[in-house]
C-alpha cells in the first residue's frame, strides 16, 4: 500500500505595495455601483407599478364599477401577467400596486414633476387625465425602494404615512429603519412628546440592524421578483446536504410523497420566508411543509410553522386538498427531534389520520442524526487527512 503525497498547500501571493489602497478603492467602486444599480431598479420598478395601479384604478372607474368586477380583473391580470412576466404579480401585490396609486394620485404627481421641472406651474386637469407619463420622468418622483412604499401603505392614517415618508427621506432611512420605526410608533410618541425637535433628532440615528449592505439591495426579493430572478441561498454546506439527504430520504419512503419545491419562498405580512422542502402527499392528499433547524426546536419555530401552514392553506393549496401539514426537523448536534405541526388541523381524527399515514417521528430524527454524523466525520477526513490506496 503506497501513501500518496499530499497536495501542497499553495501559499498566497505576495502582496504588492500600496495594495490596500487599490483593493480599497474598488471594494468602495463596486458597492456603490452596485447601490446606484438596485437604486435604479427600484426607481422604475416603482414608477411601472404606479403606472399600472393607474391603469387598474381607471378600468374600475369607467362605468364598470359593479359588483366582482374588481376581483374577476385582479384574478385574470394576475394569472395572465405571472404567465408572460413570473413572479411579482400576485392579487396581492397588484392589490398594493392599486392601493399605492391612489395614496399618490395624478395631482401629487403632477405637483412633484412641476417642483423638480423648476417652473412651478401645475399641469392642467384635462391634460392630466390623459396624459400617460414617461417611466423615467415617475422614476424621479419616487425615491424610496418599493419595500418601503409596501410598508408605508401598511399604515392607515395619511398624517402618519406623510410623516414616515418624509422622515425616511430626509434622514435617509434604510427599508429596515423605517419598518423599525413604524413597528415602534415613532409618530405617535413624536406628537405625543414636549420635545419633539430632539425626538426626531433620535430617531434619525440609525441602529446596527438597520443597514441594509449593497448585497442585500441587489437581492432584495422585490427586486428580485421584478427582474424575474431566481434567488441565491446563503445555506451552509451541512445545511445544504442534509436538505439534500431528507429529500431523498422522503422518496425512497415509498410513502406517496411526491417532491413540490425547495427553498419555496412566501411573505406573510411584510416578512419574507422560505421554507426548505415542500412535497405533496397522495394518499392524504396534502401538501407537507418541511422545515430544518441547526440547533434545538423553541416555541417560535412551531409557531413559525403554523403560519406556514395557513398560508400555504390560502395561497398554496388547491380547494379539493386536504389542510396542509408542517413537519419540523431539528438537527441539533447528538440530539436531533422531528415534530409534526398537527394541532392547526380542523378536528382530532383528521390529525390522528395524519400520524398514522406520515413517517414516523423516532424514524426521521434516527436518520437526521446518522446523516449529520456522517457528514461532519466526512468533512475532516476530506480537509486534513490524505487519502490511503
């Protein structure tokens, strides 16, 4: 048996002088083009979905306002559009694209181009009506990412949503701030405070958690969506291959699961989430929602969890299926758990079905552990020790 020799480890090359410098200087270069790239993108993509909430509001208003026209042209747009565009064209998010137009209707627009034309002479109503505008000339109008109007149009009160916006502006909020501050009613405690000057002045300043890095701005999944993009996954490679190994493990069950997705990704609220695995199963006829963890299961992920399941219920599943049901894997190292999420079921007899046809717990925890195990005790022998022929 020869021993092989062992790949020398190649050694980085020198570096030259004033080499921070150049780095430096491109790191900088690329991470505003790339700000200056999703800052565009987004002035368009918003300034196209004013334009079609026009558009959608003006249909509904021509004579044809009777009961259910609204939802028959949501329903038809969204499926014609998903069709030719992808994603991004959900009754929802057509419902937001509506609702945003009519938070800046034609005057406020008109207003905005005359201010940043420089001649501050209205446009005439007659010429309004029916003008269409430029996609560039609305894209100097709306400044903010279209993640931030979304989570403007959340908040109900037009004082309030004018004074998110203007501060958000002013202050040069990230999406990730300006969420913050809604979440924490900056609004109501700045009116309800003697000092309002030095409040403002507080909320201006910004938290660690609100930067939002040019990374995260190129692959925002508005963006994204808008773009027709495919997301990228930052999973580790354990994670990775695990996802991989249930998988494959679930369909050589041989227990009527047929494989949906991976990293399926869905918005509840204004949160983004993906689950890991989405399979369906025949024999009970329901989609089965698969979640991993890397460490040990809390009460957050179960409730997780069941916000999955309802969604999924809604958006995901057909009228003729049966409720879905989540399944939650937690490979914490020497103690891994699965658990069933059954308690959203409609009635005990429904779920207790559920657990006789479904996989059993011990059975997908013992393979979770044994292919952790084996994973790790790979991952040094590949990296540290030479192989033997």
């Amino acid at each position: 048996m020869t021993r092989k020799t062992p790949v020398a480890t190649r050694k980085p090359a020198a570096v030259p002088a004033g080499y921070a410098g150049i780095h430096g200087g491109i790191v900088e270069l690329l991470d505003a083009a790339r700000q200056a790239a999703a800052r565009s993108v987004n002035a368009l993509m918003t300034a196209s979905y004013w334009e079609i909430g026009r558009r959608i509001v003006e249909a509904e208003q021509k004579g044809r306002r009777r009961a259910g026209y609204g939802e028959q042209l949501m329903a038809r747009l969204s499926a014609d559009l998903t069709e030719r565009f992808g994603r991004g064209f959900s009754p929802d998010n057509l419902e937001n694209m509506r609702r945003f137009y009519v938070a800046y209707p034609l005057e406020a627009i008109s207003e905005t181009l005359s201010r940043k034309s420089g001649d501050g002479l209205p446009i005439e109503n007659s010429e309004m009506v029916s003008r269409k505008f430029d996609l560039s000339e609305l894209a100097q109008v709306f400044t903010l990412p279209w993640s931030a109007y979304v989570r403007l149009l959340s908040v109900k009160d037009d004082h309030a949503r004018q004074f998110y916006e203007t501060e958000a502006l002013r202050g040069g909020w990230s999406v990730r701030q300006l969420d913050r501050q809604i979440g924490s009613q900056f609004y109501e405690r700045t009116a309800l405070s003697k000092d309002k000057a030095t409040m403002l002045v507080k909320g201006s300043v910004a938290k660690p958690e609100d930067a939002v890095t040019p990374n995260d701005a190129i692959k925002d999944p508005y963006v994204l969506e808008f773009l027709d993009l495919k997301d990228e996954y930052s999973e580790s490679d354990l994670e990775a291959a695990l996802i991989q190994r249930l998988e494959d493990f679930l369909l050589e069950l041989g227990e009527g699961f047929t494989f949906v997705g991976r990293q399926r990704r869905l918005r509840i609220d204004q949160t983004w989430y993906r689950v890991d695995l989405l399979f369906f199963h025949r024999k009970l006829r329901c989609l089965v929602i698969i979640d991993l963890k890397l460490g040990s299961l809390t009460h957050a992920d179960v409730g997780q969890m069941h916000l999955y399941c309802n969604y999924a219920k809604e958006h995901w599943a057909y009228p003729e299926e049966n409720p879905p049901v989540g399944l939650i894997l937690c490979a914490d190292k020497g103690h891994a758990l699965a658990r069933y999420a059954l308690d959203g079921l409609p009635t005990k007899v429904m779920a207790a079905n559920y657990r006789t046809v479904l996989p059993d717990a011990e059975l997908l925890q013992k393979e979770l552990e044994n292919t952790r195990r084996l994973l790790e005790s790979r991952r040094p022998a590949s990296h540290n020790t030479p192989s033997e022929n």
